[in-house]
C-alpha cells in the first residue's frame, strides 16, 4: 500500500510537473543554503586546521591586548584588543624568549610602507621585522637563497615571498637584486617557496611578505618598532599549555601585575576559530530555517489546492472502500514524496555549488554526509507536518459531497 | 433474514424553512438475488437511496440492516470497510481514476484491503477478461470508449465479490449498444447469484430486473415483482411524467382503424413493424434524458 502511495504520488507530481517544481523551490533554497553554508564552514574549518597544524601544533601565540571577555573563545580576530596594551615590546619578546622551556622565539613586527623597485610599487605586501628562527617556527621553506641568519641582524635583507617577486621584480629568481623601503635599499637574500593560503586563517600570507631582520625594522620604525606578535615553540616535550602559563606568569609580572596580553596555544586558536565559523553556520541555518517554513508553507498550499482539485477522485476512492486514514496516507506521502524530491534536488545542486566554488575561489566546502542526511531528514519532516493538515482535510471530505464533484 | 432492510428511513437536508425531504419514510426491504431496477424522475430521490444503502450516506430517521445488522452504530472506517468487501458501485460517468491504468483501476479495492501488488494485479486480470477487456489492461481510461470504461468499472466493482452490486444510471452515458453490452454483464452477475440494484431511466432496461420500485417526490409509490425479459407498462409511463398514450393505446386507435378498412393483412404488418420500432425510438429518447 505504501509502495503505491509513493508510486501514485510520483505520478501525481509528475502529472502537475511545473507547479510540482515551483513548489519544491521553498525546499531547494532551503537545502541548498543549508548544505552549502555548512559544508563552507566544514571545509573553512579544516583547512584554517590544516594550516594551523601544518606549522607545528605546539607553537604558543603571544598577541597584544586582551578581548573584554577574557577566554579566547571570544574573540572575533585576533589583534582586535579592546583592553590592555596596543603591542607588545622588545622587552617582552626577551621575557618569552627566556622563558624556561622556550626553543624557538619569533618576533612579529609590521612596518608599515610600500616596496619599491624602479618605479614599480606592490602596496598590497606586508613587511615583517622577524628573525632567523621564522623559518623552523612556521616550517617556511626558501624556494631559492637562503633564509635570514644571525649574522643578518643588522644588514639591510630581505627575503620575499613568491607574489611579490612576481609582482615587484616580474621574474622568478630576483636574488641579488634590491628593493626600496622607505628609501632604504634591501637586498634580495632568498624567495619563499609558495605557501597555500585559507580564507578565514589569521595567518598572514606569506606569499605576499617581505622578511626583514626585527633590528632593522626597528630602526626603520624610528628606533623601536612595535611587536604585533610573538610565536615560541617549546622544546621537545614540554607540552604548549606549560609555556603558555609560564610566559603569562612572567608578563603578568612584567606589565606591573596586568593581564594585559593573550596568549594561546595552537589548540585555543582553533576553538576560537571554530566558534566564529560555528557562530555564522548557525545564523546561515536559521535564514535556511526560515526558507524551509517558507517552503513548507508552499508545499501546504499546494497540498491543499490537490485535495480540493482532487475531490471527485477522494470520492471514488473512498466509495470503493479506501478508509479515511488510507486517503490520509495517500495525500501526507504525496506531501512528503514533494518535499523529499525538494530536498533531494537541493542537496545535488548543492553538490554541483560546491565544485562551482572550488573551482572558482580558494574556498574548499566539505559536503559530508551527515549534512546530506540531516536534511533529507528535515525535507521529510518539513513533508509530514505541512502535509498533514491538507490530508487530514481531504481524509475527512464526505463521500457524498466528493463525489458530487464529478458530476 | 432479508439482505437489505430499511425501515421509516428519511433523509433530510438543509435546516429550518430551507430543509429538503429528499427520502420519506422509506421502506423497502431487499432479499438476495434480487435485481432491483429503482424508477422515478429527476430528483425523486432515488441516487439518495441508493447511497444510503451503498453506505456512503446516513439516513437522517429509521433503521437499516444490511444482513441483519444494523448499521448505524458503525464507524466511519467500518463503513468503508463494508462498501469495500459488500457492496461494488457503478457509476454513470464511469469514475475510474484518469491516472492509473485500467488494470490499477480495477485492482484498487483490493489494495485497500492489503492484498500484495502481485496477487490484486492477477485477479484483476482476471476480472478484466471477464468482462472481455483482457486486451486493454495497460490503456489508461481516457483511451477507452464509454463502453469498456463501464466494463471497466464493472470489474472494479466486482473485484472484492461483493454482495450488493449498486448501479446508478450505468448506462446513462452509453449508446445503445454499449448499453446492451453492460447490461447483460449486470445480468450476468446477477444470474450468478449476485444482488443487483440498478436506478435506471429507461424503461427498457427494467427488461433485466426481477423487481421494479416506483419512486416520487422521495417515496415509494409503486413496487412490483416482474419477470425477466419484461417490461412492466407501468415503467413506460412514469419515464415520461406525465400521461401520454401507451403503445396500448396507439394500438387500439389502429385496431379501430383495421375494422373500417379492407386488407388487413398489409395493416396488420404496418402495426407489427411499428410494434418492434417503437421501443428503440423511446429508447433513444431516454438515453438522451440520462445525459443532462
């Protein structure tokens, strides 16, 4: 009987093919924003991960500042402080530096100007003071050259990476050339190999820096350049939450007893970008939760037209003996075989989106399959209870009064 | 213990000034094996009968028993569940379902019942060649004439075996050969021991009952035993509403005629062949009546 329900469903849905489709739409949308949001935020979540841990998952993150709500899960992008110092110094890069259990110790410095080289300029390039140790604390790896070394402390070098030799020198291998920041002439020391960038991440992109020596910075900056980040690994086996409470130990100490800076393991950056993608996943699905109502209603609509439509046939079956809950069965399966078709249909198109969106951005959505099956799931549900109110209606249409529609 | 029972049933409808007496206190009882033909004008109230005993309708007063049970204690679904396994209704316009095939047509009675797909599209092809449509299983209903959809719904209505076979105006829509195909079908089921209940217009088709009920304005005015192949002169007149000569009457002017004029031979073959012309000219007239 079910079998022919869904049989005779089909027929009728094919029978009415446009309207059929116009009413699935409300369904598709839904879907198909649903399963695409999620499956951005998925794929979003794995690549920022994929980055974060391709650097080192003991690496602990010293950043100026502290968010009003003290947990990292808080943030909204890291670097936004809306309490406590703007930066950090020289000074605090020693105290992490010499912190016990500390490795690798990296200063992040941003100096502000444009590159150079004739009369080409590459405004988009960021320019770093940092030291030798970037390198093994991110896992770069140099294409061609060399990286900074200690003897470089206070040479004008640079180390670029793969965009803006592109860009400013238009060749591949500019090594032993110069370029001009803020007048001063740098030479070009190695050229990163590329690296792969992810939308969302908070690392910046390499692909466009310029590495310079952090005293040079310094003196570029007017004698002391300000510390936007400070990165540390931690020697083999002492685990990053130890670091991280050691160095907030001694900053604390150092800034006169202020918590005044965030520090964060590679674990807390993850969580806190996962809440931000988590927070926008569940906006998305309540706008697709409203498109859904807003199909379902249609499919309500639609049902209903049918059972009123459909008088003279309720009247046949019923004088041949269908019982009420037969013919409610037969119209909430129509509702439900609708609404499943929708979100059938939604799910490939969003399957299509998802190739359309890696191929044309840098973007890699994840369409998994609990997503496929929740809303498969909620498309049959969205069925059932927009389905029911039409079969109960047409369930309960007396015999005679349907049957008098035919004549 | 009669098949059908009706006792004092009314039906009512509307309320207040506006309400209708569509059937006044009705009773008729109905033994099995019969072949009723229900005769009566538009609106007498027969098609309201019938849906009462056909148990999609409730009498407003009195009491039914179908087999000696009343029903009027039952359920909704145990109704549906009577004219599913009792009773097998024809309708005039057919009423097959314009979007399953002949053969699904015929077998869904039984998938109300829960017969598995195998087992109802087997016996319904078997029904469907006993009603000489074997070759036009997989024609959907718009692609039959108005014939074989009857035959059609002859076989639907005769799938779960019912006990009462209720058809209303079955061959209203026909022409008179079609008529005549589903009218020995219906005799057929009823020689087979089946009850048959036909509303009918035209007399002619009193022709097959065992039993002709008079009706007007929502009572039984006249109910009379026949036999098979007869046409009751009763049945001729009240199609017609008011009076209007019989062919008894028309006879009796030509006989009047035949005793003033020579040669009776040749006017005796004039009124013979009039004699076996009349009917089908009535018939066609009737016919045309069972449209509107």
């Amino acid at each position: 009987m079910f079998k022919g329900n869904v049989k005779m469903a089909w027929a009728a849905i094919k029978s009415a093919r446009w309207r059929s489709f116009l009413t699935m739409l409300g369904v598709i949308i839904g879907v198909v924003s649903v399963v695409t949001i999620v499956s951005l935020g998925e794929g979003v979540k794995r690549q920022v991960a994929g980055q974060i841990n391709s650097i080192g998952d003991d690496i602990v993150t010293v950043l100026p500042g502290v968010s009003s709500q003290s947990t990292a899960g808080g943030l909204i992008g890291q670097g936004i402080a809306t309490r406590g110092t703007q930066s950090l110094s020289d000074r605090d890069y020693a105290i992490v530096d010499q912190t016990e259990g500390a490795a690798l110790t990296v200063p992040f410095s941003a100096v502000s100007g444009v590159p150079q080289v004739e009369s080409r300029t590459y405004p988009e390039a960021t320019i770093f003071g940092t030291n030798q140790d970037m390198a093994a604390v991110l896992q770069l790896k140099v294409e061609y050259g060399v990286f900074l070394s200690e003897a470089d402390q206070n040479r004008q070098v640079a180390v670029i990476g793969k965009s803006v030799a592109e860009k400013l020198f238009q060749e591949n291998v500019p090594i032993g050339r110069t370029l001009k920041i803020r007048d001063q002439d740098f030479l070009v020391r190695g050229v990163l190999e590329e690296t792969k960038t992810s939308p969302l991440s908070t690392l910046p992109n390499y692909n466009q820096a310029i590495l310079i020596p952090y005293p040079v910075a310094a003196s570029l900056a007017g004698g002391n350049a300000p510390i936007n980040q400070i990165l540390t690994k931690p020697r083999d086996g002492v685990p990053p939450e130890q670091i991280r409470d050691a160095i907030s130990q001694r900053l604390y100490f150092a800034h006169g007893k202020q918590n005044d800076v965030t520090i964060l393991t590679q674990e807390d950056v993850l969580s806190a970008n996962s809440d931000i993608l988590s927070l926008l996943t569940q906006l998305i699905t309540a706008v697709a939760a409203v498109s859904l109502l807003v199909g379902g209603i249609g499919i309500m609509n639609i049902m209903l037209v049918a059972v009123s439509e459909r008088t003279g046939e309720i009247g046949i079956r019923k004088a041949i003996g269908a019982t009420n809950s037969q013919i409610l069965g037969q119209f909430l399966v129509e509702a439900v075989v609708l609404s499943l078709a929708g979100g059938i249909l939604g799910v490939l198109l969003a399957i299509a989106l998802n190739f359309v969106i890696r191929i044309l951005t840098n973007l890699q959505p994840a369409v998994s399959l609990p997503v496929i099956l929740i809303s498969v799931g909620v498309s049959v549900l969205v069925g059932i209870v927009f389905g029911i109110a039409p079969a109960v209606k047409a369930a309960r249409k007396h015999p005679i009064d349907a049957l008098r529609q035919l004549s | 213990m009669a098949l059908i029972q009706l006792n004092d049933v009314s039906k009512l409808y509307g309320l207040g000034d506006a309400t209708t007496v569509a059937l006044e206190e009705i009773n008729l009882t109905i033994e099995k094996g019969e072949f009723v033909a229900v005769m009566g004008p538009s609106g007498c109230g027969k098609s309201t009968l019938m849906n009462l005993i056909g148990l999609l309708d409730q009498p407003t007063h009195g009491s039914y028993h179908l087999s000696g049970r009343s029903v009027a204690k039952l359920r909704t679904n145990q109704r549906a569940k009577v004219r599913r396994d009792k009773i097998g209704f024809i309708f005039q316009s057919f009423n097959l379902l314009p979007r399953l095939v002949v053969i699904e047509n015929v077998a869904l009675p039984l998938a109300y019942r829960g017969m598995t797909q195998t087992r109802r599209l087997k016996r319904a092809s078997m029904l469907l060649a006993q009603v000489g449509l074997q070759d036009r299983e997989y024609y959907l209903p718009k692609q039959l004439s108005g014939g074989q959809a009857q035959q059609v719904a002859i076989a639907r209505a005769l799938i779960n075996n019912p006990e009462i076979i209720i058809a209303d105006e079955p061959t209203g829509n026909l022409d008179s050969a079609s008529s005549r195909v589903v009218m020995e079908l219906l005799s057929e089921i009823h020689q087979n021991g089946n009850t048959v209940l036909m509303v009918t217009h035209n007399p002619e088709l009193t022709r097959y009952a065992t039993r002709v009920v008079y009706m007007h304005d929502g009572m039984i005015v006249h109910d009379e035993q026949k036999q098979i192949g007869k046409i009751p002169a009763r049945a001729r007149k009240i199609i017609f509403g008011q009076h209007q000569k019989t062919e008894e009457d028309d006879l009796a002017g030509v006989s009047a005629l035949m005793k003033t004029i020579p040669g009776q031979d040749t006017i005796k073959k004039a009124v013979k062949k009039r004699r076996s012309r009349k009917p089908a000219k009535k018939h066609a007239v009737a016919s045309r009546r069972g449209k509107k």
